[in-house]
C-alpha cells in the first residue's frame, strides 16, 4: 500500500514537468594540460556559433579547468542553451542544457558539436550523448 501510495505521489509531482534534452559528454586525454587543450578548440567553436562566456555559474569541485558558456540574449540561432565544460583527472567533460522548450535548440547544437569533435579529434575517445532529464522549472 505505502508502494502504491508513493507511486501515485510522484506521479502527481511530474504531471507539470517536461523533459529537457540534454547532452552530456567527455574527452578523455593523457593529463589535465591536453585536456585543457581540447577544451579551448572547442570553446572556440562555441564562439563561432555565437555563443558567450558567462561569469556566474562557478566551477565543479576539483575541477582543474573549467567554462560556462550561454546564448546571448535575443539571439534566435539556438534559442537559449547553457554550454558549460570542465577538466578534471585528465578528461574533459562537456555538458549541453536547453532553456524552457528549447529542445530543438539543444539537438541542433549539440549534434553540430558532436560532428565537431568527429573532425577535429578522431584519435581521442570521446563521447557526446543525448538523453532527457526531468526539467523542474517548466
């Protein structure tokens, strides 16, 4: 009864939530240096496709080497996204996150970005996948 009755609680709870597209991925490399590296190809990239370093989301524990990165504000190429990418333990991690009902934007982007990584390093392995996550404040 207690199983049945948390079930219908939570289903409750995420009636009103939708799902974000998100894109989450890493490098990995030889030391925190080359990942670094990686990082600001990319980071170059994002800059290419209009994106702006932001100053407010601070860094992940421990993280060596990171950036925060979002769509300037009436831009209409990607909507709204939040870029965000750090190094840690000689991996790059990277991390795409749509804005409310931005989806679209996200696979855009983040498919752009994962064609990106297929050119510019073929010999690293890397890995940029997308899945949804409940996003609470839609």
């Amino acid at each position: 009864m207690r199983t049945a009755l948390a079930l219908v609680i939570l289903a409750v709870a995420m009636c009103g939530c939708k799902t974000a597209l998100v894109y989450t991925g890493s490098v990995k490399t030889s030391d925190d240096q080359k990942a670094t590296e990686v990082s600001k190809v990319i980071e170059d990239e994002y800059l290419r496709q209009g994106l702006q370093r932001e100053h407010f989301i601070g860094a992940p524990t421990k993280a060596y080497y990171w950036s925060s990165w979002v769509t300037p504000v009436g831009s209409t190429r990607y909507n709204t996204l939040w870029v965000g990418d750090w190094v840690k333990d000689g991996t790059l991690f990277i991390r795409i996150v749509p804005q409310p009902y931005c989806n679209d934007a996200s696979r855009e982007f983040g498919e752009h970005i994962r064609g990106f990584m297929t050119t510019k390093f073929p010999d690293l392995e890397w890995t940029l996948t997308a899945r949804s996550e409940l996003d609470w404040f839609r």
